[in-house]
C-alpha cells in the first residue's frame, strides 16, 4: 500500500473520530430540531467517508477522485487552524503551527493521491 493511500486512511479515520466524539451534540439537537442543517452536514460527512474508506479498501479506480474530494476539507482547515489556536489575547506562534501542520497534510494528501504508485494501486475497475 503507497504512503499517500495510508496517510489518506489514517486522516479518514480521524474524521471518523471526530463525527464519533460530537455525534452525542448532533442527536441532542435532532430532540429539539428533526431535521437540522448541521446534522444534514454531519450525516453526509459520515456517509461520504464511511464510502469512500471502503472503496479505497477495495482498491476501486473511483475511490481516488473520491478521496480527493475528502481531502479537500484541509484547504478551509489552515485558516480554520490559524485563527482558532492564534487569539488576540495570545501570541500567533501556536496558530501559525497548527496552520503550517494543516498545510503540510494538505500538500501530504494531495501528493500522495495523486502520484502513479496510488494510481497504480487504486486500479480495480
């Protein structure tokens, strides 16, 4: 398996991680709202990762472009990271960390996706 399909599995389960760990919130507000915009978001991320794990476990041609449509969410991640850990109160260095780190998965993915060892690998038709 390519370093680029391992470091796009280990970012997927870490999304996955995070559903888990704010799903308890989703389901409080499906009690008050049935049908909310963030719990519409929340479930389509679920399903669009849960998919898109699976067909890169099964090496499926399709699950590249898939996976790189999940990679996507790291490019609003590195201002996302900036201005959440850089507060006026504190200085920019831990912002521009975790921006920089976000960056760096972005490029990771991306590369990793789209070079001819993950093509090659994700070939079953």
């Amino acid at each position: 398996m390519p370093w680029g399909v391992r470091l796009f599995l280990g970012y997927a389960l870490v999304i996955l991680a995070v559903i888990a760990l704010t799903l308890p919130r989703i389901v409080d507000l499906a009690v008050n709202i049935p049908i909310s915009p963030l719990g519409v978001v929340w479930m389509g991320l679920l399903a669009y990762t849960i998919f898109t794990v699976t067909l890169v476990l099964q090496r499926k041609e399709a699950a590249r472009n898939l996976a790189l449509g999940l990679a996507t969410l790291t490019v609003p991640g590195i201002p996302l990271a900036f201005f959440t850990f850089s507060a006026p109160t504190r200085s920019a260095a831990p912002g521009m960390v975790a921006a920089i780190l976000c960056a760096l998965l972005a490029v990771g993915l991306f590369r990793g996706l789209t070079g001819p060892r993950a093509r090659a690998y994700l070939s079953e038709p």
